[in-house]
C-alpha cells in the first residue's frame, strides 16, 4: 500500500476517470468518481487526505476537478455533481 504515496500524474488521472466512470455504468456523481478513481490506482489513505493549500479541501479533490474539467467533451456534465460518458449520451 505505502508504493502509492505520490499524485498520479494528470493522464493517470484522466485514463482513471473515464474507467471509473465505464464501470459505474456510464453515469456518476463526483463523490463515485472520486472514490472509484481512488480504488482504480489503489490510492493511499495518505495521499487522499492531504490538504488543498488553499485549506478548502483536498489536493486529490482539487486535481479531480480539473481533471473533469480537462475531460469535457469526453465527458458531460448534465445536471450539478452528476457526469456521464459523452458517447453514451449519442446513442
């Protein structure tokens, strides 16, 4: 478990959350995706509780925002905390 104590880098991270987001069927909240990610690259309890420098969250909470952020158009964002995969959403 220790091997995990650093941040994946941003492709890492992305790579996950279009799997985690597969894996939950096509449609998550952020707090799914946060803890399935989490599980996909068997994240550290350490790693997951640090502190954001702005004191408002977490740096792994902070990440996976962007992280979605980068990833629009892959994914959707339809209504607040909820995203689904953007090929899914065309069928």
């Amino acid at each position: 478990m220790g091997q995990k104590n650093y941040f994946p880098m941003k492709n890492v991270l992305k790579d996950a959350t279009i799997q985690a987001i597969k894996e939950l069927g096509g449609t998550a909240t952020t707090q799914q995706i946060n803890s399935k990610v989490a599980e996909i690259l068997d994240l550290s309890e350490e790693i997951l509780t640090l502190e954001d420098e702005s004191g408002i969250g977490t740096m792994y909470e902070y990440r996976m925002r962007w992280i979605r952020t980068e990833l629009k158009g892959k994914i959707l964002n339809p209504k607040r905390g909820v995203w689904v995969l953007a090929e899914d959403k065309e069928e």
